[in-house]
DNA sequence: ACGATTATGAGAGGAACG
DNA sequence: CGTTCCTCTCATAATCGT
C-alpha cells in the first residue's frame, strides 16, 4: 500500500488537536549511534527514552525484527537486557519454529480449532446461522459432506426444501471436473476449515460414518518432509471464500479463539510472496488462514492477492455498479485498433512503472517491417509478450501505450482524478502499490450493517486511502480515522479526498509507523473512543516477484514494517479496542 | 533537486506433455 | 508420476533533462 522510502519526514502535525499534536513528538529525528553489543553487561532499559532506541537498535543488529524488539521491550520495561533478550527468542521461536515446536503447536492447533465450520461460528451475528445446522446435519446424515451442503445452501438459499437441496448436491456432482467445485474442495481443504477428503463423484455413498469419522480427524500439516511445512497452497481459481458472480461460495469459517473481532482487523499483502512468507505472517497474526482473491473477478485486472482478516464472511454484498470486467468493456476507445490475434481480455497486475517509450516504438518498428496483415506468428507471439508485460494498449495503427494514471484510477476502483495533483510518475508508483477498492469493500461490506452509526478506523500504510474509499463506497460513515503514511504526497491525496467528499468524521494523518508507540495509539483510542477496525496492506516491496534487486522476503527493509502491523495491532487488541 | 525515462531476470506455479 | 514449457510478478537503480 504504502511507500516506504521517504524518510527523514518528521511531521507529526494533526492539524486537527493541538493538544493530540504534543503527545505524537516522540523522540528527535536523529538516533544515536548505537556501539556494539555486549552481552556480558546487563543494563537497566528505560521504557522509553534515547537508549531505549540504543537497545532497540542493538537488538535490531542481532537480527530481530524491529517489530519484535519493541514489543519485548515494552514488556520488560526497566528489566535487564538479557530478560528482554529472553523474550525475544521466545518470539522469535513463535515466529520461526524449530522441529519440536511445530510440532506441539499443531498438536495444539488441531485439537483447538479443527471443529466443523458450521459447529462455530461469531456469536455476535445470530442472524448468519440460521436453523440452517440442523439442515446440515440432515444431509450429513443422508452422505452429503458439509461443503456441499453449505454450498448448496448458499446457491439455493436458505429455505430451501431438503430434497431440493439434495438434487442440487447431486446435480454438482454429476457436474464433472468442474473447476469451480474443484476449487471449493481445494479451497476448503487447504482452508482445513473441513477435511472431507475429496469430492465423492458419486452419488450418496453408505460411507457417511467414514465420513463424519474423518471429518474429526485432523489434516497432519506435513507428512515428514519439513519443507512442506511453510509452503502455503493458492486456491485456483483465486476466489477466496467467494466472489461476485461465482456461484460457490463459503459462508462459514471457524477463528481461533485468539483473532475473534472486534476490534476487526484486515491485513493486505501480494499472494505471491516468496515460500514461508504467508505462513509465518498467518502464525503472528493470530493463525488466521489468509483469503486469497484474485481481484480479477472484480475488475479488468488480475491483482493476486492474501487477505488475513477476522470479519464476518456471510451476506457480502458487491459494489454497484459492478465495474467493467473485460478491457473492451472498461476501455471501448481501445476497441477500434485492437487486432484481432491479441486475445486479451484482462489486463495484468497494475504496477508502479510502465513500459517505456521506446518499447512502443519499436513495437511499430516491428509491426511496420513484418508487413503482413496479420502479421507472422513470431512477431505476434514477440508484441504479445510485450503488451502482456506492460500492460499495453491499442491506440493506433500498430501503436500501443501504456496506461493512463486516470485509466488505472478507474481499474482500481477509485473516483476519477483521485490522484490528481501530483506528479505523473507519482501518480503511477501510488496507484500500483494500492488496494482494488471493490475487492476490499466486498470483504468490508459485511460491517455496514454492523456499524450503522460509522466506525473509528486505525488505518496503517493507508497510501491513497484505499480502505477509506472502500469503506465510504460501502456505506459505512468514517466516524475518525488515524491514518498512518509514510509518503507526504499520498497523504496529500487522501486528506483532499476526505474534504472533496464532505466527510463528517475527523481524520488525523500520521507519518511513520515505526514512531506510532503505545502511547500514541493509546491516546488516539481514548480520543476517539477505541478503534473499530485496524486495516492496512504493508510494504510489499521486498515480497514482489517485479523486484529484482531485493527481494528480500519478510524481512527486507521495507516488507519488515509488517511487524509494526502487528505490534499495532496486538497492543490495540489487548486493550480490547475500547478506552473511556 | 526533481521528475521522467529506461534497462534490468529470478523465481514460483501451473499447464501440457510424455 | 516426472519433465518441459509457459506465464506472470503492489520494483530498483542508474541516468538524463530541465
């Protein structure tokens, strides 16, 4: 969401509270140096102060991230150093396990939470399940396993008659290979929310014992080889717990007991991240199994991405209008020049740079000199790529561009000209590192009901305020909203937002979130009267398989910030989101 | 100093093949 | 099954022009 590299910024400025404004100054721009660590002597740590920074960085040196360092600290405040070292490895062993301790973790896991989806639920919404377990236990009863029937519950609704609902089943199973049943099974067994085995193709089996036995019967997270502990498997098709217009959807999930909302919160980051990532982001926060969603099935453009969040995911409910979803319908100008050998309909993932003038140029160049209409299967197959890579379009007669900043506005789901004000390369590096707003406002619709009077939104790496356009676009009212970014053009780009849309509630920018203590937070919530909702998408930089200098896996100097998503969020969590 | 422009693959997953 | 081929990826850094 979020740059990461502009530093050296330190407005605190709220420009809302002089009184708040005080209490943001947390400490001078320029840290002190920090000597080498000795751990022979023990020292006493301030809760807060210059050396505190001393020791934070220390800590730091020896390879913890940051996130971790000054969580221990503020835990073992005036402790001695080697008693903060303690808590760190013990962190750092949650966080990165060795053999044993994965193992008694999945014991624990699986007799915690391998329930059956419909057996649990969030208490705090009665009206998601309705009468609909004893239905389900019915058709369990006559062999169906739970995802079908609550798939079938979800395309028939809930009044259905059992024996309709029975044809239904049977009817998907008759439905041979098909991709999208396909995927509900891998989705749900990766999901480990049911392990029904497979998809029986036929019909009602006198297994169902077998069945329900099985269905108690953890999933082992590894058969023996250690490497398959970290790997994480992406639903195909990419549609999460379902998507607009996808018939088969997931309406029920069970959290751990430790991530149950609210405070809700919603964590962003790119699907394809390097192996282990997703596993150890989903182990800190609160081992809640990512959604990933291709946002493709929201709009013209693919965009892979995980969502760690702990909403409700019944009676989601889409932006209107929907946007367009093929590049004709959401560019028609294109349509006049676009040949016919170039079969696209969906552009690829919008990113922070674009191809470059003289690749369009030598596109004609090529185009030119082949003089064939069309033109020979290599050249085809050599533009192709290019425009694949690029995300080219036709504007002329063997001329393709790349995109406009307002065109990629529009993709992502923003209001025309969000951005505008800022420079063109801005513009793009803004809106590549941004949410697709009616994906994010799908997941988030479900909270409109919930908050009809607005919510207080901690907003982290808000960038161009992609949570705050989807959850205005849904409906909810921004009651406050402390937004954190680091760049001061995106914040620039939000606040003109918030004033061009006449928004009631008040909102108060931030910088850096490595700055953002407990203190600050704690101050905001009583301000404000806790936080509803802490969302935010961390620095995917050293994450994306586009860099090809430093990708650096979670813990890169920019995708790191991920433990301050966390320690954030943890600390808002524990106090339970609400201050009097 | 700032904005614009440009060149710069690895790595992972999936499809297609045998 | 394994193998090969195919496709895609919220980017960085050096350089240029003003």
């Amino acid at each position: 969401m979020a740059d990461s590299d502009e530093s050296g910024s330190i407005d605190w400025n709220s420009e809302d509270d002089r009184e708040i404004e005080e209490a943001c100054v947390v400490a001078s721009s320029s840290r002190p140096r920090t000597p080498e660590f000795e751990p022979s002597r023990a020292m006493e740590i301030p809760a807060s102060g210059s050396s505190a920074f001393r020791i934070k960085d220390q800590f730091r040196k020896m390879g913890f991230p940051e996130a971790m360092v000054v969580k221990a600290i503020e835990g073992n405040e005036g402790r001695s150093e080697e008693e903060i070292l303690d808590t760190l490895l013990t962190y750092s062993a949650i966080g990165n396990d060795n053999e044993a301790e994965r193992q008694s973790r999945n014991e624990m896991e699986h007799s915690k939470d391998n329930t059956l989806i419909y057996l649990s639920g969030d208490d705090r919404y009665p009206e998601e399940k309705p009468d609909q377990d004893e239905i389900v236990a019915v058709l369990v009863e006559m062999g169906y396993s739970e995802d079908e029937v609550l798939v079938a519950l979800q395309r028939c609704g809930a009044e259905t008659p059992i024996d309709e609902l029975a044809d239904f089943i049977g009817a998907a199973q008759m439905v041979k290979e098909s991709d999208a049943l396909a995927a509900v099974n891998e989705f749900t067994q990766w999901h480990n929310v049911s392990s029904t085995t497979t998809y029986s193709r036929q019909h009602k089996s006198c297994n169902h014992i077998e069945k329900k036995r099985k269905l108690l019967v953890p999933i082992p997270k590894n058969d023996g080889r250690e490497e398959d502990m970290d790997v994480m498997h992406l639903p195909n098709p990419m549609i999460g717990y379902g998507v607009p217009g996808e018939p088969y959807a997931i309406s029920y999930r069970t959290l751990p007991e430790a991530a149950r909302g609210p405070p809700y919160f919603y964590y962003e980051n790119v699907a394809l991240a390097p192996k282990g990532v997703w596993a150890k982001i989903s182990r800190f926060l609160y081992e809640v199994q990512p959604e990933f969603v291709d946002s493709a099935y929201f709009c013209a453009a693919n965009r892979k991405r995980g969502y760690i969040h702990n909403l409700p995911i019944s009676n989601r409910f889409a932006l209107k209008p929907l946007p367009p979803r093929t590049i004709h319908e959401a560019l028609p100008s294109t349509k006049k020049w676009w040949p016919s050998w170039d079969k696209r309909t969906k552009f690829n993932c919008l990113q922070t740079c674009i191809g470059s003038a003289k690749l369009t140029e030598r596109i004609r160049k090529e185009l030119e000199k082949s003089d064939m209409e069309p033109p020979s299967l290599v050249v085809q197959q050599r533009v192709l790529d290019e425009c694949r890579r690029w995300n080219l379009v036709w504007v002329g007669k063997n001329k393709v561009a790349p995109l406009e900043p307002d065109e990629m506005e529009f993709l992502l789901g923003f209001p025309r000209d969000h951005t505008r004000g800022v420079s063109r390369t801005d513009r793009y590096k803004a809106l590549g590192n941004t949410f697709q707003v009616d994906t994010v406002a799908y997941h988030l619709s479900v909270l409109k009901d919930v908050y009809p009077e607005g919510m207080n939104v901690l907003s982290l790496f808000s960038g161009i305020g992609g949570a705050e356009v989807a959850l205005h676009k849904v409906g909810v009212p921004l009651k406050n909203v402390l937004s954190i970014e680091i760049s001061e053009i995106n914040r620039r780009i939000l606040r003109s937002w918030w004033e061009q849309t006449d928004q009631k509630g008040t909102l108060v920018e931030l910088d850096d979130v490595q700055r953002v203590t407990n203190d600050i937070l704690d101050k905001w919530a009583r301000n404000f009267g806790g936080f509803d909702l802490i969302i935010g998408g961390s620095p995917c930089n050293n994450l994306s398989g586009s860099n090809r200098v430093s990708r650096d896996g979670l813990e890169g100097a920019h995708s790191s910030l991920f433990f301050d998503y966390f320690r954030i969020l943890d600390h808002v969590r524990s106090t339970g989101g609400i201050y009097q």
